[in-house]
C-alpha cells in the first residue's frame, strides 16, 4: 500500500471516487424505468402503485439518513477504509435485491443498499479535498457532483436498456463488479486514520432517528392540506428527537455534530442556500415532464426528453462551477447560478399550450447550467468552516440539506398543485349529452371544457415555474453570507 506521504495522480483519485458517486446515484432512479417489470414479477398490481413507490422512497431515505454518521466514521478510521466498508454494504443490499421474492423484502433490500450508497458522495468529497492539491480543490469537488448528478441523471435509461435486454434483477447484479472495481482500486489511496478521534454512536443513532422522522414527515402533502394530523404527530417527534441529540451531544466529549458548526456563519449559510436549492430542483424536475405530458398532449418519452435538457447539462454546470470557485469565490458563484436558476424558470413560467424549440430548450439549458454552477461552491464553502477532522461529517450533511429540501418541496408543490388545481377548475362542469342535443353541439362543448381544463393546467404549471423562480431569488439571500473567498 501507498505510504500517507505519497502524491497520487489528481486525475486517478478523482476517477476512483467519480466512478463509485456515479454507480451509486446510478441505483437512485435506476428502478423509476424498471418498476413496471419488477411490479409484474413480484405480483404487485397496479392499483397498488402507492405501496411499489416505496421501492424508490427506501433508497432515498437510506441515503439519505445513514450519511451524517457514516461521514463522521471516515473522519475517525479513514475515509478509503470506510467507503470499501460502504461498497460491501452496498453489494450485499443490491444481491439481497436481485434475489427480492417478495416487495416487503425488496424495499429492506434497497434500505440496506443505500446505507452503503449513501456514503460516496460525502466521503469522496472528503477524499477530494484531502488528497487533491489546494489549488484543484474546487475542480474535484465540482467532478465529484457532476458525477453523482449524471448517474442520477442516466438511471432511468440505463435501467430502461438493460430491462430491454435482460431483466430487472441484473440492474442490480452489475453493481457487484462494478463496485469491485472501485474497492480494489481504493487500495491505492493513503488511508489516514485520525488516532485521537472518536465516534460518536449514540448520537449518531439518535440522528438517523430524527432524520428518518423529520424526512417521513416532511414527504407527506396532508403537512400542507392540514387534512391528516399524523405529519405534525410525525414532526412533532421529530423534533423531540432533534431535542434529545442537542442533550446528547452537549454531554458527549467528541459530538457528532460539533457545536462548533452551529456557531459557524459559513456552515449555516452554506446549508440554508442547499435546503432552498433541493425545493426548486425537484419543482423544476417534477413540473417540466408531467407538464409535457398532460396539457402538453406529449408522449412520457418526449417528456422524458424535455427533463433531459435540464438535467443534462447539470454536470457541465458543475464541473464549471468547481473550475471557477477558486477564481471568483463561493458566494459570488452560487449568487450567479441561483440568478440562471431564476431566469430559466422565469422564462418557463411564460410557456404557452404551443412552446418549442429553441425557446424551450434554451429556458432549460439556462436552469439547468444554474443549478449545476452552484453544486461545487456551496460544498466548498461549507467544509471550509470545519477541521480536517470533520470534513466527512460536513460534506454529508450538505448533501442531507439538499434532499431534505427536495422532500419538502415534492411535498409542498403535492399539496398546493391538487388544491390550486381543484380552485382553478371549481367553476368547470363535466359536459354529458342533454337529450336531444344536437352531436356537433355537445362536441362544441366538450372541447370547450377540455380548453378550460387546459387552461387550468398550463395555469398551475406556470405558477409551479414562477414559485420555483421565486424561491431562487430568496435561496440569493443567505448565498450572499457566503463570502469568504478561496485562495489557491
């Protein structure tokens, strides 16, 4: 093995935790194409969509709520020998869910999958800024997002094409070569265990706790219909829970979550930017192809296509982002990729019934790059405001801010899209044929009343775009905190 004071090639170390942040994010949305094969194989039917969607909600939810504590484990043993301990997680959830006969054992399968997936991310980003040079920090950090963005990105097709060929099970079964390739290679980095650390368990538990609580309940639309009072009951314990790890960690020698971090200006910013980024990014990638698809009148592939000019270019947008942080600074960057996310979906917010090209692909090439250009900024700054020996623990919750954001808004735009539709549509009757009426009247009117349908739909749709617009200028506000500048 390499000694601790050995330089490694820049570009081998960021391959190695590149390819493990793609395979991983990979496995987010691979199942989104596959879940029709899977629902016919495990004997699910239709009308229980609700209890199959927990397929994709397990993983996040385990990417989600392990991350705080598996981070803090790389800062203590060393962040190679954690992620190869993370893959071998991983591999053993993705066999268990090869091998799923039932949906209650694939959806544990897939939680103990993304337990170990959950680590890449926050770990390579530690790994990046510690054995990159200085300089490269912004460029790796940007790399590693970009990756973890395309595997996002490309789950749907990839699940999509090896369906079409094999079957739904060897999604999964190649992520065990893959991720051997990537533990292997892992041999190769300097493992540097901080000797006089230490780990924090039982606050660490009672994080995933509050995380899994809070997360539950911020999913649920009722948060915002006040129809159901289990999401308050949800938060309520939630927040109990939030209120017995500050007990526990103001007793605890080494926390988990260092006090420190709260009283920083830089962590706080850099976290409260994320949340807000996470409420417009799945506005924007919710909206774009159910709006395709239904006042639209388009195919779920054009759809599909639509969301791709979006997404695509995120990645481009990131590695630009990290290329540039060092130059400009953090704030400076995330202020000038919020303003692109606004001005994208500010244009969007203006498509009619008839929106093409190019005016609509340039919309969401604007948004998109924004949205990317902000990824690796806000990851520098917020590890700039902790020790080497925390590096771990802030890269992960950065990336928990930016999904618990996404859940809040999926949830939010749920809730507010069924109302507001319902309010838009209240003064509109069902056209059924009077007796007598001429065929070509009650045709006229039932036109009529799919135009005003439309309408309305194109109307919500609008104002999706225009709240997403909004939230970004207020995400300007705590971005413009960021502004300690990078030195090379």
């Amino acid at each position: 093995m390499l000694g601790t004071d050995r330089t490694l090639p820049t570009p081998f170390v960021l391959a190695v935790i590149g390819l493990g942040a793609f395979i991983t994010a990979l496995d987010q949305t691979v199942v989104v194409t596959a879940l029709p094969s899977v629902m016919l194989d495990l004997k699910v039917p239709i009308a229980e969509l609700d209890r199959a969607a927990w397929i994709i909600t397990a993983y996040l939810l385990g990417y989600t709520v392990a991350m705080p504590l598996i981070g803090r484990l790389g800062d203590v043993y060393g962040y190679p020998r954690v992620y190869q301990a993370s893959l071998v997680v991983f591999c053993i959830g993705t066999v268990l869910v090869a091998v799923s006969s039932s949906l209650e054992w694939m959806v544990g399968a897939r939680v103990v999958q993304a337990v170990g997936g959950g680590a890449t991310v926050p770990i390579g980003m530690a790994l990046a800024t510690t054995l990159v040079p200085k300089g490269q920090r912004g460029l790796a950090l940007g790399i590693v997002g970009a990756s973890a963005e395309a595997g996002a990105m490309l789950g749907p097709a990839y699940g999509g094409a090896i369906v079409e060929v094999l079957t739904w099970r060897w999604i999964f079964w190649l992520n065990v070569p893959q991720s051997a390739v990537i533990f292997l290679a892992l041999f190769w980095l300097p493992n540097r265990r901080n000797v006089g650390a230490k780990v924090d368990y039982m606050g660490g538990v009672v994080l995933v706790g509050a995380l899994l609580v809070l997360s539950l309940a911020l999913s649920r639309s009722s948060l915002f219909t006040f129809d159901s009072p289990y999401p308050f009951l949800l938060a309520a314990g939630g927040v109990g829970l939030v209120a017995l790890l500050v007990l526990v960690e103001a007793r605890t020698f080494q926390p988990l979550l260092a006090p420190a971090l709260f009283r920083s200006w830089a962590f706080l910013t850099s976290n409260l930017t994320q949340v807000l980024v996470g409420v417009v990014l799945i506005i924007a990638m919710v909206t774009v192809p159910l709006m395709a698809n239904t006042v639209m009148g388009k195919s779920p592939f054009t759809g599909a296509l639509w969301l791709l000019r979006l997404t695509g270019i995120i990645p481009l947008g990131a590695v630009a982002g990290g290329l540039l942080v060092t130059r400009l600074g953090s704030s400076p960057l995330t202020v000038t990729g919020l303003a692109l996310v606004a001005l994208g979906l500010f244009l969007a917010s203006g498509w009619d019934l008839g929106i093409g090209d190019p005016e609509l692909t340039v919309h969401l090439l604007i948004a998109g790059f924004g949205f990317g250009l902000v990824i690796a900024p806000i990851t520098v700054h917020a590890l700039g405001s902790a020790g080497e020996d925390y590096r771990g623990t802030v890269a992960s919750l950065v990336v928990v801010s930016r999904m618990m954001g996404m859940t809040l808004g999926l949830a939010a735009i749920s809730a507010w899209g069924v109302e507001h539709f319902q309010a838009l549509t209240a003064g509109l009757e069902f056209p059924l044929p009077l007796p007598g009426e001429a065929a070509g009247v009650f045709e006229t009117r039932a036109a009529e009343y799919l135009a005003n349908v439309n309408a309305a739909g194109l109307e919500l749709f609008q104002r999706f775009f225009l709240a997403g617009a909004l939230i970004s200028l207020v995400a300007i506000v705590p971005a413009l905190g960021m502004r300690k500048r990078l030195r090379p």
